[in-house]
C-alpha cells in the first residue's frame, strides 16, 4: 500500500489531501527537519544546523544538488545537513548504521562539516533512528565518518564521538601576505606568532592578549584565496575553567562571516597545539560575541592521522518541509 511505502520512505502523513483522483485519496507528506545546537548543552549557544532526513531516493535524485542548496539558503544557517540511510551489507559492522551524508551552506557544498555531522546524530537519535549503543558511519565527500554516543557517568548528558582525519598544518605558500592577513584580521603584523595553511583554510596563532583584541575586517576576508582563517591561542595564565584553546574561525568566502563552533577546524587544531602543550587530550572553546562552545580533543584514541572530537548536542526545533528534490509537492 502506498501509505505505508511512503512512510517507510521517512515520510510522515498530516491529513488527507482535499484532491481526489478516482476511489482513492491522495495524501500530503512532509519531511522531518530538525534545528540542533551543537557542542552546547545550553539553547541558543552552540553552533546551530539544520539536518533533514531523506529517503535514499530523495537522497539521490539527480536534482537533489540543487534542491539541497536553495533548502540551505531558506534555513540560512552556516550549514544544512542531509542524511539517507543505507542498506546494511555484508561487510556493514555490527551495531552499525550507514548513512548517506551532504552539506550546504547558504553559498556552497562542503566536504566536510563538524558541528553539522554531530547535529545529524542528534536529530537520528532524537527521531528514535539511532539508540546510544548504536555506531554511526556517514558516507560522505571526505570519506567514512564514523560516530558513536556516550553517556556521561556523572550527568547521564549524551554526547557524541567524532572519529574525523586529522588536518595537519603546513607552512603558508608564498602567496600568502601575513600583512594583509593581519590587517583582515584588525591586528599588528607582528602580533601574528605562527601562520600554517590547514588544507584551504589559514591558521593564525596569536597571544592571548591580541586574541581579545581581533576585529575581523569581513570584506577583505573575503577578498583572499583563502577559504577560512582560524585564528587562535592559549587561554590566559589565569584562566580557572579547564579549557586550554581557544579560536575564532572566520569564512566569509563561502557565505559565514563568523562561526560560532567549527569542528572540522579542529582536526587542525588538535594536531598543531598538541606538541606546543605536550597534551593528548585538548580542551577547547571557541565563541564569537554572541554564541559558541566547547569540545574535547582527542589525539590518541582514534588512532594515526585521527582525531576523535567529542561534544554535547541539544535539539531546539523539530518541523518539516513540504517540498522534495526535483521540485514535487509532498
């Protein structure tokens, strides 16, 4: 019966339709989308994307490209994710799920996407997809990702491990002006420590104190070959909370001025700081004016040339959408 294929599709009916072909009725489907703050406990702080979960046909659809582009420009988030599953196979892991996994910003396709990625495992925990024994694989444009969840002995908070490729840090081209990268930045020239290129994006090590002081100039950002500038440091010597990192990441190449959390700057991240303060686990923050969080860093566990990201995730709104990839009406 149709219904039920429909339903088993990940859609989910909301009444019948006032249009009546026939003796039988056709009915209105929709998709679930959901908003999640990742790397945050708290609403509103984190750094929020929207995951929509698609049948594999949706998924795949040959104008599913663009339809995924224009639903990221409608949620206007520095990122959208959208999630299919896969049919298991014999080589699938046990207690594991596969899935299909893209992402957008409001301007472009990425290939990879943090904060995103935990947001996905939320949403298919919190639709009763996934459980918290479960593992997670998302195939996607950087390869396998793999997930898994973990309850907090002491909080029973869930959180969600990322094993994602480290991005190790190689010295700047000689196309790269630091001067220009400074001024971009609102900062001396000589306040910049280190500069490395982190595959397209630009790592800036700075003092704590100049840290405070950034003030990015977003129109010249923009202006340069670079994807993203990560701008970081060691906390303060008094700082009390624990955390030992802290950056800001600046895109606005790609359409995100500022983003709150970017896990995937953290593969770069992790690598470079963990020989400067001989540590294997990392804790950091990063915030703009408004909003950030925090996540753990580890440099072991995941194994050579990994990085295992862990944070918290909480979803803030649950809805749907009432179109599909190809432009058809649900």
């Amino acid at each position: 019966y149709l219904v039920g294929f429909y339903v088993n599709c990940g859609f989910s009916v909301t009444r019948l339709s006032l249009v009546v072909h026939g003796e039988d009725p056709w009915f209105e489907l929709e998709l679930d989308c959901e908003a999640v703050d990742a790397f945050t406990s708290e609403a509103y702080q984190g750094n929020p994307a929207a995951v929509v979960l698609l049948s594999p046909a949706a998924f795949h659809n040959k104008e599913a490209s663009e339809w995924m582009q224009r639903v990221a420009i409608e949620n206007n988030l520095s990122e959208t994710a959208y999630v299919a599953p896969r049919a298991p196979t014999a080589e699938t892991p046990e207690n594991t799920l596969e899935y299909d996994l893209r992402w957008f910003t409001p301007a472009a396709e990425v290939k990879l996407c943090g904060h995103a990625t935990l947001s996905a495992a939320f949403a298919l925990h919190d639709t009763k997809q996934a459980t918290a024994s479960q593992n997670l694989h998302f195939y996607t444009l950087s390869g396998v990702l793999v997930c898994r969840f973990e309850v907090q002995s002491d909080t029973q908070k869930l959180l969600v491990l990322m094993d994602f490729p480290e991005q190790p840090a190689k010295p700047v081209g000689p196309s790269t002006s630091l001067d220009e990268v400074a001024s971009a930045l609102g900062i001396p020239s000589d306040a910049i420590i280190e500069a490395k290129q982190a595959t397209t994006d630009l790592l800036v090590r700075v003092s704590p104190e100049t840290f405070a002081t950034v003030k990015p100039n977003f129109v010249l950002l923009s202006q340069t070959d670079v994807r993203g500038f990560t701008v970081t440091a060691q906390m303060p010597n008094d700082n009390t909370s624990g955390v030992d990192i802290q950056s800001r990441f600046f895109a606005p190449r790609v359409g995100i001025n500022e983003d709150p959390v970017t896990g995937s700057t953290h593969c770069a991240l992790g690598p470079y700081w963990g020989p400067l303060l001989k540590k294997t686990t990392i804790r950091a923050q990063q915030f703009t004016p408004i909003r950030g969080g925090y996540l753990t860093l580890d440099l072991v566990s995941a194994g050579q040339g990994r990085v295992l990201l862990k944070g918290e995730g909480l979803v803030v709104l649950r809805g749907k959408l009432t179109s599909s990839p190809g432009g058809v009406s649900l």
